[in-house]
C-alpha cells in the first residue's frame, strides 16, 4: 500500500490556470504597468520641461514616473474589495514623507501623476491618454505664455559705497547698461560707506550673475548682494 503525500495533486497545472492565480489578470497586469510608466515618463518629462534652474531635481522626475506605476498596481490590486481597500491604504499609510516640497508646481505634478495613475489601475486606459495629452498641453501653455506673470522688477541689488564717489557713479553707469528701469529704495549712512538698495528691471532677467560681478569688481563696493524675486532667475 502506498502513501500519497499530501501536497500532490493528480490535476495537472496548465498555463492557463497560472495566469488566473487568485483571480489575477496577467494581461491586466502587464498592460497597467506598461501604460502607467509610459504615461509617468510623459509626465515627468513635461515637468523637465516646465521645472528649471534651482527647483528643477532629477530625483523628483524620477519619482513621479514610479509614483504613477505604484499608484495603478496599488488600483489594481484593490479591485473591487473594500476590504483589500482598507488594508491597502492603512499600510501606506504608515508610510512618512519627511522631504520638504521645494515649488507649489511639485505638488501639482505630484497629483497629476497620481491622478493617472489612478486611471490607469482602473483600466481607464484611453482616459488616462488623453488626461495626460491634455494637461500637459495646458501646463506647457502656461509656461511657455509665461501665464499669471507681471513683469514689473526682477530683483534686489544691494551693495556698498561711499556716497558720492567715483565708485557710485560708475555703478550708476552699470544699471543704465543691464536694466530697462530701477529705482532707489534705500540709501543708509554708515561712517564713510553708504548702504544703497535698488529695486532693477533687467533687460535680460538671466544677466543677474554678470550684473553682480561687474558691480563687484569696482574698487571700494563691497557687500554686493542680489534677491531674484524668481528662484529659477537667481545668480
């Protein structure tokens, strides 16, 4: 008499049995995870496109990508079981993000991943296409139209000098050269150096570095300082 263990079965597992193992879709599964990190790379790229200078991070780029592919397994793995829901989103929610977000515009594309990613774990597949295509129309549109701007002054030139002198008058002849207007907020007395604070519109917003070092290189200014109202224009 022989013994049959008990994890042998006398059904055979064909291929297609594997692809249903706990009601999971393979085709399903490959599809999400391939629209959603197409469409992800789209939304990062739009953000390299809009983010620039000193807010612009690579690690955030790289992020929503993933971002997008995580939020259509976590979808798809939910399903319809508001069960699976609430285990799901209680165990990320032990998740802490600790990193500070540098622009308001991070956060929009942070939800702009989300968002399709959400579309794409629903199988809203032609939803999350055209969703993609045509906020990030907008968004480019918004850039490149330079929306919501008033041009009026780029920044803040500080500097010190003695009043009067030669030194002040060619920095005078220096901001006629770099700015289209500026206006003098303050002028402190200090001993026989002046604390001057001009408010300037540059005719080129990107020539802030060369307008500090031109200042800088004129004998007895000191204490040259710049404040770009615009992070990504700062020197």
């Amino acid at each position: 008499m022989t013994s049959q263990s008990p994890f042998a079965s006398s059904t055979p597992v064909s291929a297609s049995s594997l692809g249903a193992v706990e009601g999971l879709d393979i085709e399903a599964l490959v599809l999400t995870v391939l629209a959603s990190a197409v469409l992800g790379q789209m939304v990062a790229w739009i953000y390299g496109r809009v983010q620039r200078g000193p807010t612009y991070s690579p690690v955030m780029a790289q992020s929503l990508v993933v971002l997008t592919m995580v939020i259509a397994l976590v979808l798809l793995a939910i399903g319809d079981s508001l069960a699976r829901a609430f285990g799901l989103f209680g165990a990320l929610a032990l998740i802490r993000f600790r990193t500070p977000v540098k622009d308001t515009r991070d956060t929009v594309f942070l939800f702009y991943a989300v968002v399709i990613g959400i579309l794409v774990g629903s199988q809203n597949f032609l939803a999350a296409a055209i969703g993609t295509v045509l906020v990030g129309l907008v968004i480019l549109w918004l850039w490149f139209s330079s929306f919501g701007e008033v041009r009026g002054t780029d920044g803040l030139l500080r500097f010190r000098c003695p009043p009067g002198g030669e030194s002040e008058r060619r920095v005078h002849g220096i901001l006629q050269r770099f700015c289209r207007s500026q206006s003098l907020l303050h002028m402190r007395g200090e001993g026989l150096e002046s604390e001057f604070a001009y408010e300037v519109a540059l005719r080129d917003p990107r020539a802030s570095s060369k307008l500090i070092g031109e200042v800088s290189a004129i004998e007895e200014v000191t204490h040259v300082s710049y404040l770009a109202q615009r992070e990504d224009l700062a020197p």
